[in-house]
C-alpha cells in the first residue's frame, strides 16, 4: 500500500455537471448515472460537490417547484476536501478517515483528473473492509453521542409541574420541573 499511489486506482472520469445546474436536473443525473454525488466542474476546476443529502435538505427546505431555481453551486459545501493523485493509498485512507467522508476529488495542479471512492479502494483490496467498517461504526457512534447530548438538553418527565400543580411532560427550566404551557408564559 506504500507503493500504490490514487492515481493507480482513482476513477478517472467522474461524473460531473456546470456548478449552474439546477438541482432537479441534478437529481434527475444522480438516478440516471446510479451515483449519489456529482462534482460541480468548470473548465477542469473543481467549483464544488452535490449528494443526494444536499438535495435532499433542499427539498425539504423548499418545494419541489424550487429545486428547479436553485442551482447546485448554492447549495454545494464551501470546503471540499481533496486529494492529490502523487499521494499513497495509505495517506487517502487516512484522509478519508480524518475527513469522514467516503470519497475524495483527485487535483493535480488545480484541475479535476478523478475521484477515488471507499469503493474504489475495497475493489484494490477487499481485506482493507474490516478497518473501514470500524470507521463508520465509529462515525455512526459519534453521531448518537451528539444526538444523546442534545437530548439531554430538552430532558423532560412526567410528573406535577411545580408552576401551576397539573400533572404533564415535565421539562427542566431556569432549575424548575415545569409543563410545556407554563413554559410558554
């Protein structure tokens, strides 16, 4: 894995779309090419990235009607992580793991020439399968702890609001149990 570098086993001919493209026309690709990101490419430079995710939020965001007005580049991420084609297979596997995501654009000199994918490193070598599953198991994990944590945050009971005495869903305000009308006052 020391010797083989990204450009040996990248995929060079991405799918990508005009960072102008609107999002219904975005999705309408994604289903047609069976993928779940486009990158977003203007005369070779990488301008941005779609997922189905970024879609997704704008649907729910706004109607469908809209995603015909939105254009990909409004919605793509700022910062993009990306990888050089001279890199070893082992530094993208890193990267991937420290960016948690599971594809990276390839650069070489600034201009777009591929993306190496989870995918496409399990296809080199399947045995690496083991590693990178612990790695999502721990992202997933992550993600419960925030989610755990923000549930702390809204904690409620039931119990006998100690504002106006009715027993209801209790939630902890200003070190009071109080019910969800009395915390409307």
């Amino acid at each position: 894995m020391k010797t083989i570098l990204v450009a040996d086993i990248m995929t060079r001919n991405p799918y990508t779309i005009k960072p102008e493209t609107d999002l219904l026309t975005c999705a309408k690709t994604m289903i047609k090419k069976r993928v779940g990101t486009l990158l977003l490419v203007d005369k070779k430079k990488l301008c941005g990235i779609i997922s189905e995710k970024d879609i997704l939020w704008a649907l729910i965001k706004k109607s469908r009607k809209h995603l015909s007005k939105i254009r990909a580049i409004d919605i793509s991420p700022r910062k993009i992580a990306t990888i050089s084609p001279l890199k070893t297979l082992k530094y993208a596997i890193n990267k991937i793991k420290k960016v948690k995501k599971s594809m990276l654009p390839v650069l070489h000199h600034g201009e777009l020439v591929g993306l190496i994918t989870l995918k496409d490193i399990f296809k080199y070598n399947p045995d690496l399968f083991p590693e990178m599953s612990e790695f999502h198991r721990i992202k997933e994990w992550d993600e419960k702890v925030k989610r755990i944590e923000k549930a702390k945050e809204r904690q409620f009971t039931e119990g006998v609001c100690e504002e106006c005495g009715n027993f209801d869903f209790l939630y902890h305000e200003d070190g009071l149990l109080i019910c969800n009308s009395c915390r409307k006052k």
